[in-house]
C-alpha cells in the first residue's frame, strides 16, 4: 500500500501535527474516516490544494533531489498539487554557489506565498528553516509528516533510483 499524507479537508492540520502545533484541529485516526467537526471536503473551492514541499536539498543533493521527487508523488496521491522549488531550481541553479543559493531560496520564498499549506519531510535544515518561519509569518498551515512515511517514501524513492 502507497503512503498519503492524511490531512483535514477543513484547515489542514491532524492529530499527527497536534503535539507540533497545539491549539490545532482535533483531527484524529489517518486512514480512517473519523474527521474533525469542522470537517468539509478538500475542494470546496473548486480546485486541489496547492502544497509547498519542504524537504533537504544539501548534502546529498542527487539523493535528496530523488526524495523530494517521491514526497511530490506522494502529495499527488493523497490529492494535492505539489510545488517543489529546489527539484525545478536545482535544474539550472548550482545550490552550492552562494548566490544561485540566493536566488533560488528567495524564488522559493515566492512560490510559498501561494501555496495552501507547507508540508515537511525530516528534520529541518537551515534552508528548510526558513521556509518554515515564512509560512508561520504568513499563517499558512504547517503540516509534519510522520517520520514512519517518510521513511517509507525514501524506501521507494531508492527502490525506483
């Protein structure tokens, strides 16, 4: 079975996230069909949810590009329109020059203004970091995938590779 990312059709945050963001939505159970009060479906406005991935690029760049392509599979299954910067950026840019670094974080920076919801995969870098402290700025909700699915997307990101 293919890992989704289980999120409120209502404000976009689960039980998964609660103990990261208290006060958020009482979502609880992903994979089931138990939703929060305020629950509504996810396209009532007419389109799919736009979604910021948030994941590494340094370090292993090849292996992190790899894994941002599965996490952007992974928000396409669970109904989601991914938007993820640094596998398009990393296409034309060199993340380890100081200034095409630069630019493509503050590309980023722009494409998340238009994004629904952040959603993370791991532990933030610096970079990731940043991308976190603008959504918050801009109110845009946070969501952290569990460890165990991102886990199980790296697993079939180095399957495919």
């Amino acid at each position: 079975m293919k890992p989704k990312i289980e999120f409120c059709g209502n404000c976009g945050i689960g039980a998964l996230n609660h103990r990261t963001a208290p006060g958020a939505c009482d979502y609880f159970s992903p994979g089931t069909k138990r939703r929060c009060n305020s629950w509504t479906a996810a396209r009532i406005t007419n389109r799919e949810r736009v979604v910021y991935i948030c994941s590494p690029l340094r370090g292993d760049i090849e292996g992190n590009l790899r894994r941002a392509a599965a996490y952007s599979r992974a928000a396409v299954e669970s109904g989601a329109v991914p938007m993820t910067p640094h596998l398009f950026y990393a296409s034309f840019l060199d993340d380890t020059k100081k200034a095409d670094r630069i630019v493509g974080m503050a590309m980023g920076i722009e494409m998340l203004k238009r994004c629904d919801e952040l959603w993370v995969f791991g532990k933030p870098t610096e970079g990731m970091a940043a991308e976190i402290t603008e959504a918050e700025h801009l109110q845009i909700p946070i969501i952290y995938v569990p460890e165990d699915t991102v886990r199980e997307l790296n697993e079939r990101s180095n399957s495919n590779g």
